[in-house]
C-alpha cells in the first residue's frame, strides 16, 4: 500500500501516493519463489509415466504457484503511483497516475469543478478498513489518494489541503 504524503511549495501542495523501487523490487523477488515448486514438482523428478493422480497433483500445484508468481510479478511493474497537485497560480487541480509498464496520465480541473474533500473509508472483509482522501468533482468524478490504515494521517492530510484552498 503506498501511503499518501504531503510535499508543500510556496505556490503548490502535492499529495503524492508513490510505490517505491524498493517495494516493486520486493514484490519481484517474492515472485520468484513461488516458482520454486513447479520445478521441484516437474522439472526435477523425472517421472516415469504421466497419466496418474500423483503427476496431476503436482501439476496443479504448479499452475497455481505459476500463477501467484504471475500476480506478483505483474505488481511489481504495474503498481500506480498517483499524485494530486493543487496549484494556487493556475487555480487547478491536477491528478497523475504513472506505473513502469503504464503510460503517464495526467488530468486537470480548475478549482471552481471541487465540489467537496473529504475523508472516505473503504472496508474490507479480511482486515480493518482503509482510509483515502476524497476530492469530489462536479462531473461526478472523485480523485482518489493513497489509502492508509491510519484514519488520524488521512485527517492531518484534509486538514492540509482545506488550508491551502482557504488561503
């Protein structure tokens, strides 16, 4: 999960949301272990005959860590990293999203098209929820941040944006 952070300018104030090198490196690595098993499981022994129920284990263990692999692998380089920039000269609202293997988009909306920030939760059924920042548009579009598990850090962060866009 990549958290969102504050990077502040005399005239601009950015919450960027970035997946670091260091994670995407993680998560190629990680993939590389699942692998492990559908060489000790079909490459390594040689088996004799095909047709049995032991082979047809072994091979779906393999398909399915092959494809844990595929995830993680496809994680690593396809992982958005986002940014929300509040630009006080052009009075805009510009939202980027990058990953290595996805081009760069960036939209722009001028200010007058916020129609409100706010903190927004997303619950999960395994864990805790998560908490993002919010900004919506009066096209009915809302400009999601990095989500946290830290309901006082996405607070912190509204509060931020809510006094640059009074000032």
């Amino acid at each position: 999960m990549s958290h969102p952070e504050i990077v502040e300018y005399a005239d601009r104030l950015i919450v960027q949301s970035r997946m670091r090198v260091g994670m995407r490196v993680l998560l190629a690595v990680l993939g590389c272990f699942p692998l492990l098993a559908p060489y000790e499981l079909l490459i390594e022994i040689e088996w004799e005959h095909y047709f049995n129920l032991f082979f047809l284990l072994a091979a779906i263990i393999s398909a399915g860590a092959t494809a844990l692999s595929a995830v993680l692998f496809f994680a690593a380089v396809a992982g958005l990293s986002s940014a929300i920039v509040f630009d006080k000269p052009a009075a805009t609202v510009s939202f980027t999203q990058e990953a290595p293997l996805v081009r760069r988009t960036t939209r722009v909306y001028p200010w007058s098209d916020i129609q409100s920030i706010e903190l927004r939760s997303r619950d999960w059924s395994d864990g805790g929820p998560t908490y993002y920042l919010g900004i919506s548009l009066t096209d009915g579009r809302v400009l999601e941040s990095g989500s946290s598990w830290s309901q006082n850090e996405i607070e912190r962060i509204k509060r931020r944006v809510d006094q640059f866009l009074a000032c």
